[in-house]
C-alpha cells in the first residue's frame, strides 16, 4: 500500500464512512504526500509499574508476581497502548556497595528508605579504569529486564517489530543525608565507568545492548549538570563503550524546561567526538513549552541532521503531542509510566498509559490520557513518515503518517483531533480498505464503520471532543 500511496499521491476520492447520502461538510483534510517531515522513532513509556507502594511504604510486586496479570498487563502495553519504546534507568546510586534495590524488593526496607538511597552514589576505588565488583549492584535494572523489555521484545517480534530500549542515566540532587560529595557531572570517567559496568552487566547477563544513552536526565534537578558536563560525559561513555563493541546512540540534554535545550544541546555537541555519536535533541516540556521554543528546538535538530525527541510529560494531553509532533517535529514521545493501581480519575493513573482498577473487577484498560494518545501510538508505528496535512476548521486538526510496508499497519494513516461532532472529508487517501477507531469522551475506545475508498473524496460523521484514527485494514 505504502507504494500505491506514492503512486495516487495526486489522486482524490470520496465515499461515506456511515454508508449514508453524504452531507454538507464541516470540515476538509487534504493530504499532501510531496510535503516530508519526520520519521517517527516510538512511543515511549518509563520501565515501571506499581511496585512503589508510597502510602503503605513498602514493595508491591503484585502487578507482575501474578503472571496471568503481568501477561494481560504486557499485552495491554503493546496491543492497547500502541508502546514499542522504553526508557530504562541507571540509577546514580547503583554505585554503592550496598543493593539497597534487592532489600527493598525483598521487603526489608521501605519505599522512603530505598528512595533516599536512589542517587546515594559510593565510589568503588580512586581509578575509574579499573572497576571493583561488588561496587556497582544493578538488580533494579535486572527487574525492568525481566519484567517489562524481554516480555515487550517477544510481544513486538511477534507482530515484526522491534523494542526501542533507551538507557537512561539519573543522578538527582535529592536524598538528603544520604548524599555524597562524589559527583559524576564533574567526573566524566567516573560516569564513563558506571554506564560501563551497567551496559556490560545487561549484554553479558541479558543479552540486551541498549539502543540509546539518555546521557542525563532532568540537569535542572542535579548537582552540577549543564551542557557541557553533558556532552563530556557523553564522549567518555562512548568511547569506553566503543572498546566493547557497543555504540548506542546518544540522547541529549533531555532538560526539565524546553527553554533550555537549545543552550545545553548546543554546549555538550561541542565537546569534541559529541555531534557524530548524538541520536537527538531531548526535552521534557515541564516549563517552557510555548510554540517559539518548539521551533527553536526544531530548528537546532535540523541544522544537526538529528531527530528531536520529547521523552517525558506526566501532564501530556493529546494537545501536548500535536504541539510537540508539528511545531518540533518530535519523532519520539514519552508520558510516564506503564500502569496504575488506582480509579481512572486519580492523579497516579494520569502519569500511566493504563490502568488497573480492583482485584476484584480485574480491569486493565487505557488511562483517560492512554486513551486518546493510543489512537496515535497503536496505529503510527516506529518508521513512519509524517507528511503533509491541512484542515480548513480549526475544530478537526489532522495529522497524517505513511507507515512504511513492514509496520502493522502499511500504508496511510490519518489522526484527526476533533472539538465537536460534523462532517469530515478527507482528500488525498489512496484507494483501499481502512478501519476508524476513536476514542472519546466516556469511551476507552470504539470503532466506527469501515472505508472503503474508491472515489473522489472520504467523508464519515466524528463524534465530538474525540480522537478519530482511519488506518490501514490488516
């Protein structure tokens, strides 16, 4: 289909997506596939269920303990929530003589005591040449393997695709008294050493070799990360990764506020041996997320040739993503993490892309936010193509990918955000069959009768404040 796309790029075409006479429009999408931008690199989700049990201070493995719940959970994950990327993270604190992780997990300490020891960083010897053992622990990275990437790859490799894994440092200035004086911003071959062992310790235990280094997360929220420690710790991983036959890709600056991007991005790139290894431009959109920041980050990926990369938001609305995926060309977005024990209404499960609701109803669904932006990430699969889309209504704004021929989902698919319930025609689709799937208000999600487009001009009725997704029919 992704060929014949190319081939009828010029052609228009109409039918009725209700099988009624068709009526008066209220709004016209036209697709113009000459028009290039991104190409999407996943959708992503933070390796983590609910095993922080904060109220009760302690573990709780229940979501994967019971494997029929962990199996529904992973299958939601992928087949619901459309996830095919993961951010995994190396702790700070993993360099420590004690795994406060595997004490945690075994019940004999709390939540507050593990997390005071999450960036309470010991370090192994004075040479960071030459790593003692028993100094770095990585059992919690040994549960996100475990757990959520080996179930996530056999899942994808099943539908012929593949996981994205991102490796992410974390080196928070929280922990209070339990806080070092070792800091790893100003110790480039210290943090070369910690990323190192983990990546070691996941190729020779796991098998996995990350695809990206996420060189730091959230500088605003450490101890002396700016651009410049980024980019001198991203060369010093890299080329000591390099002797093992490792080269992931480089992600950075991955900053709280998107204002600081540009700034940090354009210090790390400029610490020789940075640029050539950079995957992409990072941000989170906490703080300064106006649309002339966007541009601005746009603007510095494209001078670079990389990809810009939005990889976290626990606020993010459907909004949030079109603003990221238009104005910055994002090719890759991140809300939280993977599952809540709460009622969808609840602040926990709007950081989730699903939910769980008791144990006695068994419910695992889409979050209110899962909802909506599933209807992007089930059907826009890594690999795919935005091209061009303009509405002339402001009230149904359209997006639209070409999904290259190995994905689910091959050939065009158009995402339409719509503010009131009318009448849509979309101009610019090749002919074929096409499922509708929308999400809602009150509805998790649904699907509105088949296209069959074979004319001039696609028209079918949107239910108001909805999100509405014509895809390819497998």
């Amino acid at each position: 289909m992704f060929g014949l796309f190319k081939r009828v790029c010029l052609f228009v075409f109409c039918v009725a997506a209700t099988g009624q006479a068709a009526q008066a429009q209220d709004a016209t999408i036209q697709l113009y596939p000459d028009q290039k931008f991104q190409t999407i690199n996943g959708w992503e989700v933070l390796a983590r269920g609910w095993e922080y049990d904060k109220a009760a201070d302690r573990f709780d493995g229940s979501w994967y303990q019971d494997k029929a719940l962990h199996d529904r959970i992973i299958d939601a994950l992928v087949e619901q929530a459309g996830i095919n990327r993961v951010r995994i993270e190396i702790r700070s604190g993993m360099e420590n003589p004690i795994d406060y992780w595997a004490l945690f997990e075994r019940g004999e300490i709390g939540y507050k005591k593990v997390k005071s020891h999450f960036y309470h960083k010991v370090n192994d010897n004075g040479d960071p040449f030459k790593a003692r053992a028993d100094g770095f622990h990585f059992s919690y990275l040994d549960f996100q393997i475990e757990n959520i990437i080996k179930p996530m790859q056999e899942r994808l490799q099943a539908r012929g695709e593949t996981l994205y894994i991102n490796l992410c440092v974390v080196d928070f200035k929280w922990g209070g008294e339990e806080q070092s004086n070792f800091k790893l911003a100003s110790n480039p071959q210290e943090y070369a050493e910690l990323v190192t062992q983990a990546m070691l310790h996941l190729k020779n235990t796991h098998g996995i070799v990350p695809d990206a280094l996420e060189v730091i997360l959230e500088p605003e929220n450490t101890n002396g990360w700016r651009g410049f420690h980024i980019g001198r710790a991203g060369a010093a991983a890299s080329d000591r990764l390099n002797q093992h036959q490792m080269a992931p890709e480089l992600l950075l600056p991955s900053v709280l506020n998107a204002r600081n991007a540009v700034r940090y991005f354009e210090a790390a790139i400029s610490v020789p041996g940075v640029a050539p290894r950079t995957g992409a431009i990072t941000y989170h959109r906490y703080a300064g997320r106006r649309a002339s920041v966007m541009g601005d980050i746009r603007n510095a990926a494209a001078r670079r040739g990389i990809r810009v990369e939005m990889l976290e938001y626990t606020n993010g609305t459907v909004e949030d993503l079109i603003q990221d995926v238009t104005v910055a060309q994002a090719s890759a977005w991140q809300l939280f993490s993977i599952i809540a024990r709460h009622p969808p209404a609840s602040s926990e499960v709007a950081r989730s892309v699903l939910f769980y609701g008791t144990p006695e109803d068994g419910k695992i669904g889409l979050s209110h936010q899962g909802r909506s932006l599933a209807q992007y990430f089930r059907y826009v699969r890594r690999g795919a193509e935005r091209i061009g889309a303009v509405t002339d209504n402001g009230d149904f704004l359209g997006l639209a990918f070409v999904n290259p021929d190995y994905a689910l989902y091959p050939g065009a698919v158009v995402v339409i955000r719509s503010q009131r319930a009318g009448e849509v025609a979309v101009n610019g689709l090749p002919y074929g069959r096409y499922g509708v799937s929308y999400s809602g208000a009150g509805v998790v999600t649904g699907e509105l009768p088949p296209l069959t487009v074979e004319g001039a001009q696609a028209t079918l009725s949107v239910p108001a404040n909805s999100v509405v997704t014509i895809y390819p029919a497998p």
